[in-house]
C-alpha cells in the first residue's frame, strides 16, 4: 500500500493543492507521513510473521507447581470505523487503516468531505493494486448517515476531529447500549516551553519548531504548538525572532514555489480562525501579523480562504484564560510569559486540561526531569529538546508511528499508533490459565 501510494506522489500533490489548499511541502507532509506509516507497520508485520495471536507480557506463576497464566491478544471479529479530520486526508486515514489492517480487522473508513479527493485517490490506488483481500479496505466519502445505529460490541469506531463531534458519537444510543469500543482524538491547546539558562542552540530550535508549527499545513494540525511558554528574561529575544522568520512567510496560491503558507481548507473553516482569533484578541495584544490580511501573491482578490498570521501575547499569562480554553485552528500562537519557576511554567502547561503533545527545551537536567513528572499526566506525548539534540530533533507537530499518538483530557482520551500498541485497540485481551507448558504451547509462547 505504501509503494502504491509513494508511487503517484506527484499526482497525489497536485490534487492536494488544488483540494487541501496545501503547499507542495504541505502535500508531501501529508503524503510522506502515511506511507512512511504504512511501511512502519509493514515492518512490523514482517517481524510478526504469520502468527494470528500476540502473547502480552510475560507469565505468571499461579499458586505454585505448574499452574501459570498468559494474557493473550487476538482480533475482534467486527470492522474498524475510522472517522477522519479534514486536515490530513490521506495521513490520517492511513496511520488508523495500518493499526486496524495488521491486527486482522477489516476497515470502513470516511474522510472529512471538504477534503475528500485526495482521500479517495489514495484508498482508490490501494484498492486498484489488489493487495488486500475484498472486503478488507472500503472507503465511505459523503455523509455516514445512520452507520453508526449498525455497530455491535465487536465493533471499533476511532474518530479524529473536533470535540463537539466526538462527544456526539461516543452519546450515539446504539454504541452505548452495545458497548461498543470508542477511540476519540479531539481538540489540543499544545504548549512548547522554554526554560532560562537555556544554551543558544536550544532557543534557537525553539524559535524554529513554534515557527513551523504555526505556519506548517496553515496551523491546520491538531499537533501545533499554541500555546508558547517562555521565561520573562528571554521574551524579548523569543518574540523578536519569532517575528523575523514569520515575517519570511509568503501567503498565497499554494501552487506557486515561493508561497510557505495557503489558505485554510474551508469557508467555515476561516469564519471558525478569525471568531476563535477574537476571542484571544480580547485578552491579550497583537505582536506580529496585521488583522487586514495583506493580498495574497497570486491568488485573484476575494479569491481562497485565506487568514493572517498572528502572535499574541498575554500579560499575565493564567488571567488569559481564553487562550487556555479555546483553540484556534490556523496560524494563530500566544506568548504566554512566566517568572522563570518550573512550577509556575507548569501551572501554565497544564492549564490546557489534557492535550496530545507539549514540548520543554532546556539544558539544566534537573529542571527538564521536573517538567517531564509534573508535565507527563496531562499529555499523550513529550518532546523533551537540549543543544545536544537541538539540530537534529524532530519538531513536536510530526505524530511518529512508534510513539502513541492521542492524550487524556481535552484531547480526546485515545491512543492510537505507538507500534505494536496501535493494535491493541483492535484485539480483545484474554487471561488464560493453566498447565504452564500446555497453555505457553496453544498461545504460541513457546
């Protein structure tokens, strides 16, 4: 599926362009991160070899002599529903579709219909090169409908998008009333924290990742960072340069080489970016972009969905409780300063109430370990960033297949990839019990 897909990326890129309102880099962002998923998975599998039930952990001695216990993993036997966001139509689908498939669950998967095309494309390749068995891999484009009122209890439904939806879906009577397995990952007010002392190197990659994320995809990930947490004694530093390399940002016509950043996906999309951006506007103060949005290189006027770049800042970062509770989902992050206490910079952290990533760059070892335990509860993920690593890590926007993507809270509560934890939203946990040998030789523990 990944050659498949890999193998019109040219194609694939024109129709994200035109469809997404991506970038070329944009496109490839999207593209590369679900084959590169898929392979991760396939890499996997090949390592799994035919085995069609997975051992959890190890055994345990019960009550002496030869009584032992295993916890055995095997596939449920319903369809995996994946339901996805309009912001990676092909990424998204594709990293839920690898989970579902290597356990040996088939998938109906639908796209977010403003973004369908490439979607479609994609599944349509997979299909067309007679991979998978019939029946294993459909895609629904359009409404769903009453789908869900057709689950039963060995079902799956995993959903990516925004939190008034996922809460409709996990309410939806039939689901409830059968139990049916729910996976949602929802909104996330991300945070990227810098530390003081911190050395030049891992500013700078501060500087850089919160650059990308608000501008990468138009802000339009669930990863990106919004929330910028700096040291009162390096504002003045961060947010100059912040607002040089946003100032090198070219918007406009995403077919065009030297544009970095697009319009946002939809009409609604963009009423959604300048009412969240209000909100925020109201509590804090604009310190780089212009809320008349300069005319986009081109693009013919009143043409695209286009909204501006902005940095805001807070002066009392906890009274501007807007921006700890409402995310704007386009180029939009909000400096949020701090006394230089670790206990402070957490008390702003976790006043997101649960979220998908935050990152920490630093270079005092104790302070990094204080933010990781006082941080860890409330996200999915934490990228933790020193000069030893500043020029060569991966910035806290890319979801990587070995590492579990989701988080507690207003994230959502799910988990999905995370390597061979990707699958276990797929399988049914057993204990089983008995004649050690026995029992190692029927789950194929020995």
């Amino acid at each position: 599926m990944s050659r498949a897909i890999h193998a019109e990326r040219d194609l694939l890129i024109d129709i994200a362009i035109a469809n997404g309102g991506n970038t070329r880099s944009d496109a490839k962002f999207d593209l590369d991160g679900a084959t590169a998923t898929l392979m991760s998975y396939a890499a996997l599998g090949k390592k799994l070899g035919d085995r069609q039930l997975l051992v959890d952990g190890e055994p345990a001695d019960l009550a002496g002599s030869r009584l032992q216990g295993y916890h055995l993993l095997s596939p449920r036997h319903g369809v995996a529903v994946h339901i996805g966001a309009f912001n990676f139509p092909a990424w998204g689908w594709a990293e839920k579709a690898a989970c579902a498939l290597l356990s040996g669950v088939p998938v109906l998967t639908k796209p977010a219909t403003a973004t369908a095309l490439l979607a479609h494309r994609t599944a349509e390749i997979c299909v067309s090169v007679a991979i998978l068995p019939p029946g294993a891999f459909s895609l629904l484009c359009g409404s769903a409908g009453d789908l869900l009122d057709h689950l039963c209890w060995k079902d799956v439904v995993a959903f990516t998008g925004g939190s008034a939806t996922g809460l409709s879906i996990r309410k939806t009577e039939r689901l409830l009333a059968q139990g049916v397995r729910v996976n949602v990952e929802a909104d996330s007010l991300n945070s990227a924290l810098l530390l003081p002392e911190a050395e030049d190197a891992t500013v700078q990659a501060f500087v850089r990742d919160v650059a990308r994320d608000m501008t990468q995809k138009t802000g339009q990930k669930c990863t990106a960072i919004r929330r910028v947490v700096v040291p009162e004694g390096l504002l003045d530093r961060v947010r100059e340069a912040l607002s040089e390399q946003l100032s090198t940002i070219k918007i406009g016509n995403p077919a065009l080489d030297e544009v970095r950043m697009g319009p946002v996906a939809t009409a609604s999309q963009k009423r959604d970016v300048l009412a969240g951006l209000g909100q925020l506007r109201a509590q804090t103060r604009l310190v780089f972009g212009d809320a008349a949005l300069p005319a986009p290189l081109g693009v013919p006027a009143g043409k695209g969905f286009f909204v501006p770049i902005a940095l805001l800042e807070a002066d009392d970062a906890l009274a501007a409780t807007a921006v700890h509770e409402h995310e704007v989902f386009g180029p939009v992050a909000t400096l949020l300063p701090y006394d230089g206490s670790t206990h402070r910079a957490l008390d702003i952290v976790r006043a997101g109430q649960g979220g998908l990533v935050a990152s920490v760059y630093g270079d005092d070892r104790r302070q990094l370990a204080d933010v990781v335990q006082g941080a860890a509860a409330w996200h999915g993920r934490l990228v933790v960033v020193d000069a030893k690593v500043a020029d060569k890590s991966i910035a806290p926007g890319t979801v990587l297949p070995e590492l579990v993507h989701g988080g507690p809270g207003r994230a959502g509560g799910g988990e999905e990839l995370g390597g061979l934890r990707g699958m276990a939203l797929y399988q049914q946990r057993t204990a089983i019990q008995g004649n050690g040998p026995l029992v190692a030789k029927i789950v194929g523990a020995s």
